[in-house]
C-alpha cells in the first residue's frame, strides 16, 4: 500500500479480495502496509488491485504454470521418441539438416548424424522463413523422405508443425513434433498438440522468459499431453556478432522449475558452424539432457541456414566429446532404436 | 574479404556468385577487398559464401521485401475500414474493451469509445493468453456480440483472429482482423489473412525488428492482401517500470520503409493507465495513422488488462487531444461510418 | 516460504530479521506462508535471507532512493542553469553542436540553437568516445571557445565531464555539468558532482533501468547537490533500424517517481536527422520539461555524430512546433538569460 | 546508394572520400550501385556520407581495433599476473570474496579458495554500488587486509578501481587491477591503466557489445599496457530469473576475434550460487582461460552478494570439476605462485 493510504482503503482491498474466495492477510510496519493474497492467482489478477485507492503496487509471487512444475512432482522426467529416452540419465543427440531437401541429401546427413552419435533424425518438411521469399520447404513430400530415410536408418524423427490444422497429418508420420521459437505462443497449436499423443519439442521463443516458455509447456500438458521436451535455443539480444544469444544458464534454471527434459540447439543459438562445438561441449555439462544439431552433407548449397550446419571433419569431434562429457556427467549415451519406429 | 585472402579465394567467390545468375564486383584497396553482390539475395543466402575461404564476411544490404516496400511504391497507403479511412490524411481513433465480456459491458464500452472520439471499435473475443488458466475469451458468442453492438452503434470492428482455421470464420463478422505480436511470424495464418478480403491490422511481434515486421506484412500482401496496417505495441526490454517498451521511431522509421499506415496501441505498450494519455500524444505528433485503445466501463473486474484500459474521466481528456494534435499535424479526425457495415 | 517450510523456518526468518532491527510480519494461507519485512531495506539485503531454509523467493518492493523520491517530496522542482529555468512549468531547449570543433563552428552552432529558439547551449568539449581512435575532443581549450561563446550569445551551457578530477576544472567556465549515458554509473564521478555547486544533467545508461537511473542522481542529491536535470536518451535494444530505441514511457514514469525534472535527446536516441523532429514533438507532448538538440552548421564535416545533427533548415520548424505544442501543454518557452551568466 | 541515385551523386560521394585520402570502389549493378570505401574509417565516419544526396546507407565492415586483434596478432595471448598465468594453455581459477569486510573473513575465503584449486585471490576493497545506501567498501584499509592475507597464503591478488585518480595507489598493494562492467566505458579509467604497469581485468560492460568490448581494451592497450585480460560476466536482458544473463558464446567469439585471453565469472552471471558450479563447467568447456568465483566463508552475514557466494560445501566439487575438465580441454591448471609477490 502507499505510505498514504488510508485504513478504509486497507479494508476496501480486503473486502475485495474476500468477496473473490481469497484470503488477504496485512502486515504492518512503521511507514508501510503491505497486503499478502492467498488464493487464485488468476482471479486476483481480474480484480485490478493496482487500481484501488492507496494501492502502491502489486507483485506476483506463485507460477501460472502447475503440471509441468516440479513443486508437485519433484522426480525429473523421462520422455521417450520412439523407443529413445530423453532424460536424466542421458544425453541424446538429435542430428540431421535443417531442412530436407532431397532424398539423397537426407539420407546422407541422417548417415552424418548417426556417425556423430545421433539416435534421433531431425529434419525440416515445413520451414518458417521470415521472409517469405525464401524457401518454405517440401512439405508433405518432405515428411515422405523423413519416413524413408528412418526405414532406412532405424532413426526415428522430429519435425516441425506450423499450425493447428498440420497437427494429425504430421503426427501421422513423425515420432516427435517440434514446436518452432516462432510459435511458442501460437496457442491454438500447442492445444492441438496436447491432444496428438506424440512427443513434442517445444522451443523457447525468441524473447520469451523461461516462465512464459514453462506457461507453454502448460497449455500442451493441459491437453493432456506431458510427454514435452524444452529446448533452449538462443534468444534475442543487442548482440550481433552472433545469430542468437545462447542462454546457457536456462538449462539449469528450468530444470530447477520443471521436472520436463531441456535440451540444446547449438546450432541455431549461435548461427555459425564454428560456435557449434564449443557450445554442445558446455551445454552437456551445463546438465542438458540432450542436444539438436544442424548437419549437412553439402553446406555451401543447403537451402536453409548452411553457415551453421555441421560438415563431415566436425562429427568425429562431437562424438568423442559427447562421449567424455556424457560419462563426466555420469550419464549415458542412449541406445539407439530397436524396435519397429513409426 | 579477410586481409590474407588469396586472388584464387576472390576468385571463387565471383565463379559462385556468377553460377547462381548474380554478378559480383570486386573493389580492391590496400589492405582489403570487398566484393559486392547484385541479383537474387535470397539465392545468394543459399550459397553459404561466409564458409567459403578468404572470406571475413558477409553484409547484406537490402530488403527482403517489396510488395509493402515504399522504394516501389513511393506515395503512403490509406486502408479503409468498413468505410473509415486509416492513412496518411487522418488520425483514427480505435477503442473498446480487451475482452467482450457481456453485451452490456461491450455496448457501454463502444458509447465509451465513440465519446473519446472513435470511429472504429475493437474488442477481443477469441484472447492469447500467457497462462492456460486466464480466462481465454468467449468465441463465436463475442463475435456476435460485437455485430450487436456495431449495428446498434454504427461502428465497424476489428477482432483478433489466432489460428488460419478462424480466419473465414470470423471474417464473417469482422471489418478487420487483427495480429496478435505473440502470432506476427505465425506464416499458416499470415498467409491465410492474405486471401480474405478483409483489411488486416498486424501487430509488432515483442522483439521484432522492423525489417521482420514488414516481412510479415509482406506474406499477407504476397498473397493478395494489400490492405494491412501496421501496430506498434510496445517492444520487450530490461525495463520492468512498464509492461513493454513503446517504440516511439518505430513510426517514422517503418513509415519511411513502407508505404502501409501506422498506429500504435498505447494501451499494450505501457500497461498502465497513466501513460495511455502521454504516449497517445506522443504517438499523433510522430506521425501516427491513428491509435487503439483500451476503454472498459469498469476496469476494477475486467477479465483482461484492467490496469491499462482508460475510465469515463479519461475520455473528454483523450477526445480533446486527439483533436488538437490531429489538427496541429495538418490531419483530420475522420468521420464515422456512414454506410451500412458489416 | 516454499510450500514444504517448517514452522520452525519460518521462525528463523523472524528471528534473524528483528535481530537487525527489522519487523517481519507472518501471513498465513493455506498452501502457502508470505512473510512481509519492514525496516531497512539495505540490512535485509545483507541477511541473505533468499539462502535460508524454506525460503522459496524474497522480492523487494520498496526503492533505493529518497532525496530525489517524490513519495517524500511530492512537488515537482524546477532547475536554474544560468537563470534559466528547466522545470514543470516550461519547455527549455538546450542545443548546440555534439562536438566543439573551433570558435566558428560554435559560434555558428549557437546562433542556430538561438534560431531553433534554444536558451541554453550544449557543446562536449571532452568526447567519450568507444573508440580510441575517435575524435576525443579539444579539452580545456573547448570549454574557453564555449565561454567566449557564451559572453558573445548571452547563452549558458551545458557541457560534459568525464572524470571526478575534472569537475572542478570544468565547472569554473560550466553553468551546467553533463554526466554521459557509459558514466552513468560512474559513482566517483556522481560523488564529486555532489559537491560541486552547479547543476548537473544525468543521462541514463544504455541499459540502465529507470530505478537505476533515479539511484545515480541519488547519489549526487546525498552528496548535497540537488540541482539534477534527468535526460533520457535512447536504450540499447535488439533494433538496428535506430541507434538507440527512445523509452518515451521513462518521461512520465520517471516524473511519477522522482521529482526530478526530464528533458529528452532525440538527437542520440534516434542517431538520425530525420527523426529528430518526430522525436523532439514526442517529447513535448509526453511532457519532457525540456530538450537537448545536436546542432551543426555543416554535418558533412562534423569531427562528431554529423548524421544526426539539425542543419539550417530544420531550425524554423523546430521552433514554430515547439511553441505551439508548449502552449498545447499548458507551458511556456523560458525567457532568455538576463543576468551575466558565468 | 538509392535506387534513384543520379551518376553526380555517386561522383560526389567518389571525390568526398578521395579529398579525404580514402579510395572509393563503385559497384554497379542492374538495379543498384554499391560503393566500397578503403582508407581510414574515423576519418570516414565523419563525412557524414549518410546524408549526402543519393546515398540509401553507410555499412561498416572494418574493426575499431589494431592492438588486441588477432588479425595482426594470430597467436593467442598469456597474461602473467604475480607469476601465475592466465592464457591458451591453463585454466587459472580465482576466488574470493566480493567484498574484504575484516582481517578473518578474508584469510577465511582465501582458504576456502585454495581448496578449490584457486592460485589468484579475488576481493573488493572499494565497491561500486548502485545505490548510494549499501556497504561501500573499506577502501585502502581493505587493500592492506588484502596485502595481509596474501603473505599469509601466497596468493597474488586482483582487486577493482574505480577511480582514475586510484590507480596508482591501489597497484601498489594488487597485482592486478579489475575494471567493473559499470566502469567498461570509463575512458579517462582506461587510459589511466594503459600507463600503469600492471595487469588488467576488463570485465564485460552490462550491454556491451563484444566489439565495444574490446575497443575499450584497446583503450588500455593503445596507452601501452598489453596485460589486459577479458572477463564475460553476464549481459542485460528481459530474463528476471537469472541476475544477468551469461554469453557463454562470447567466450570463443572474443577469442576468435583477440589474441587477449577470456575468462568467465560465474557467480556475478548467474547471480544465485546454485548456478556457480554448471556455469563454471560451462566456461572451461567453451574454452575460458580462466574462472572469477565469489566464496563467503558465511554467505547468510556477507555485505555484498551473499546469494551468489560458493560455500565449503561447494569447493571439492569445483576442484574435482575443474581439475577434470581442464584435462579434457588439452590444458593444465596453474602452477601456485612461488616467487616473492607484490
């Protein structure tokens, strides 16, 4: 309250609180009052508190997020993408390019991926481009090559959903959906989501706080769907020098606030090719449960975001790092995919 | 090009550039040289000539958009809704509540409105909300309500529409559909929108750039809808005083880019009643097109943003400003709706 | 508290707290427990209270300054910079070139700044420059040529200092000292500035929330100099399309905070020519108590920030906009200097 | 230039940047003409090419830095601070409290240090504090303490300045001399520490761009002091979680881009000591040279950031971390300083 506000304003906030189911609770010191509400955060929200009289400000303290909180449900969850666990136990690399362009460039990236340790394909049949002069992807046509190559492979696959209406078509081919940074917010979608019964990668937006993105998690849980991996994939800053600015710090943070899996995209946090190394290395130790990388069997022609995709001298790195750092941790690399994927 | 880059490194670079259909032109100085690049910039971006050796980096200068650019299209757009003109020659004023709540809340809310001066109304029925436990807007049962409330006031209305599945829907209603900034790079309803036939209102996305905001508008507009305004609504910052942080040079700035009108949403951009009457003002004297604004009969229990939405008091104030400053920017207040709407 | 607290943590809480002469005060729910501190805000901070058992987060509400609070000074206050008032009753514009070049270009400058209806000049005789190979400025010598300018004008000025060795040096010929945006936390600086008898304008930092910026003149009002002008000039953000982003929005949330008056620089904010004007009416009509303007009688060679200073022609819309949105205001343009200035 | 730019222009801009010494290259292309300068680019900088007619825009390419470029420098640096290395092939930890508070508190936390593998103590004697309200520090009586306590256990120390007018003073008793991120752009600071003879830590500005970062250690560099170490300690950004939030990128990107060595402060980062030992694997793993971490014997009464300060519990993990990671990067841990120090 302000340092002028009257005992009847006192009162007016009480009454209002009460009236609303709540329980408002005052404590009072020398120069200031200061009013603690128990109830529905959500309900109290409507009452537009902060307009009454004498009423200096109010802060929020509890989540808008329950399910995919860990206060109810301390234990670290596992998500498993056909067959393949993303958790606490592991770190599982996602390999593949960026976008899908023929079958022969997926099935030799889906090869690359495998050689750096990947037990996950990922692959893009439907692209966000910014511009919308720029290549939009294959589409279902693309979703066919990703269904080929896994046959091929044994690597089951994540793709990308753009909206709503996509949500059954693709889920019909993919073993887990990804969530772009674009469409963190695109609530219609993450409904659809919760009720597909497939995994879903859900990226953090480009300015999203980690609670926002938690708030996302909560509309496709809310559906009925808790099998949802975060990924941590850069965010916006004044920083130019790099595409993104890689928000390491998330790892640890969401994995203290929810018991889902978090992983990295090394690749599109940074937008080069040499930043991806180093940034795999410290997001492993930085307790991720996994990692997505961009690979490219031919960079210098990939229709989409070349300059940060992994080359064939880089995978036999990445391997060995994974492998040093997985064991540090006292982690394991997942096995890969036995059973029958699709 | 870096400094030790060899002839045959710039010479690559020319073959490549010359392969894709561009032509490069190679300005040399004493300790450095720079190729420049003309033809198709988004070929270009394919070519991943950052990776390529010699090569220290790449700038890229212009736009990835055209069809809403005003180098093509050097004279500023008017759009009109359901009648009313949004353009360079008038300051339009957009009010009603966030939310349609009731019919009653709403009719009082448009009366509101019309009093500050608006000829357009805006009320939300289907609402992105943050949290999946807010309150998420009444649906179709809005939508009719607001139809009610235009017929009964003779205000044409602008509604948000979420998912490209809406958009024929509530274009049925509507005389315009809006934007939210969390859907502004949502493409499946981008490129919905640009076949409905209806004017667009797009907002700013939180941490979009100008140059993505125009692209966004430019997905509408590749698709054959050239009627979309521009909203800036506030960018996100570290600063925590206000909700968001209102871009003010957004206006001048995209004006002189664009050729599509501009307005801005004080309401949204600050988040607190108290700042809805400065940057109003702000907003006319930088050259907005108009403004839209929150107004609720009784902001103490909205069910969205009552802290920002202006009360009866405000309203005489907003209305004699408006009309001032629109007369100090050589502009007039455009007339209300005189044609049957809808 | 955390929902898992103990009775007996919550009593450590209590405990620690009045042994530091604290009151705490214990509101209970039902899932829930909110403990509200009162007392000194900086010896709480030191208890570490966050790192106790059962505590779940400690949020500050009240604010790190007191002298330049308006909750104990309600009244807004006005400056006197060589009899020249900037304060709520008036609009005073400061302008003048960014960089002293020579006696002519700052003669020239100022005769500018009179036609733009200026009353006080600005002029940087010391450049903080990020890089070292940047024009650093002429130094002493540039404080005699804004000396020898002001006996020749009537106009007093406003230049910066870098340094707290300096201010003493600086203020012999200054009537009002500047504190640049990289010192604003430059706390030696801000000490010296206390003691030194003149007015000081304090521009925020790039990055510096309003807080912030009100907890810098803080410490220049504890040290005894009241007389501070808060200048808003551009934030760092993610948009590249301006050099800064202006925070209008921090103009009347920073009077609604501080008694302070807040003048703007549209010239730095935006970083371009033609943004000066819309930005300067912006301003105004925000209720900026003033403006501070780069003038240049020929920006193609300025030895500073040329591509955003005013030329010649600007000068006479300035004027005539400033007057009539000063009138707009309810405000009048400050009379000229009368007495000798010095 | 413009698409409308006439030949007179572009000859214009041509002959401007030849009177200035520079060359000018023009590209001409179908739609467009891009002219390419070579010469000095401050002297460039201010032709104010922007505004001249026909001209779109004005990109630089080139660095505001020679001195700690790895461009004329290819081998990356080593900076000797009282015997003890910091450089490519070590990991060198320093520890200790933010603030010296007594004779006891310190030895105590350079104990602890010691455990934890640190051969550099860290320790504040003069504090600059963002409200003029908190603990200040004990100034010249805390560097003696500092003094006192490496006789005591060998440590060699680095301790911040504030002040120009310190400098001198406060390398008598330190080793190395820490410039604080509000102080990154505090050039008359910078240009003091380029005349004085011992090794600096440049911590990273609040949002600082990486390459105003190193303009400011050229600062330092160009007055003749090459022992400048870079420290990245968490960048401004919308995320409240977090104090600030940790580039980890800027690790490889700064050394990438300078042959100085990079090191990382974990605690100041992160803000919260639960985030110290992840964000400290991180580092060494991205490739920092080193680590800065804040110890407290007893976090809970420490006057200056107790949240973030490691305790005892903390250190064998950090030592077994680090000792394990700096074998997996290929690199050694420091040996202790042997030789007489001060």
């Amino acid at each position: 309250m302000a340092s002028d506000a009257k005992p009847s304003d006192i009162q007016a906030v009480v009454a209002l609180v009460e009236s609303a189911g709540g329980e408002a609770f005052v404590s009072r010191g020398i120069s200031r009052v200061i009013i603690g509400l128990v109830g529905d955060v959500e309900q109290f929200a409507r009452l537009n508190i902060r307009g009454m009289r004498g009423v200096r400000d109010v802060t929020r303290i509890s989540a808008g997020y329950k399910l995919v909180s860990r206060e109810h449900h301390p234990a670290r969850s596992a998500v498993r993408v056909g067959g393949v666990p993303i958790g606490p136990d592991t770190v599982t690399l996602i390999a593949g390019p960026c976008a899908v362009e023929t079958p022969d460039q997926t099935l030799a990236a889906a090869r690359m991926a495998q050689r750096a340790g990947a037990v996950l394909l990922r692959g893009g049949a439907f692209k966000p481009r910014t511009s919308p002069y720029a290549f939009q992807g294959l589409g279902e046509r693309g979703l066919r090559i990703l269904a080929d190559v896994r046959a091929e492979t044994g690597l089951p696959f994540v793709t990308e959903v753009l909206d709503a209406d996509q949500v059954d078509m693709v889920a019909q081919y993919a073993d887990m959906l990804q969530v772009g940074a674009r469409n963190m917010q695109n609530f219609a979608l993450l409904q659809a989501l919760g009720a597909v019964g497939k995994p879903v990668l859900l990226k953090r937006g480009l300015s999203a706080t980690i609670e926002e993105w938690l708030m996302a998690a909560e509309y496709i849980a809310q559906r009925g769907n808790l099998d949802v991996v975060l990924c941590e994939r850069g965010i916006r800053t004044f920083e130019t020098a790099t595409r993104n600015t890689l928000d390491i710090s998330a790892v640890p943070v969401a994995q203290s606030l929810s018991h889902l899996p978090v992983i990295v995209d090394p690749s599109h946090s940074g937008g080069r090719r040499d930043l991806v190394l180093p940034l795999s290395r410290a997001a492993v130790v930085a307790g991720a449960d996994g990692l997505v990388v961009d690979v490219h069997p031919e960079p210098s022609v990939a229709l989409c975001d070349g300059p940060q995709a992994l080359i064939a001298d880089d995978l036999a790195v990445l391997a060995r790092d994974l492998r040093d750092l997985t064991g540090f941790m006292g982690r394991q690399l997942p096995e890969p995919a036995t059973v029958p994927v699709g």
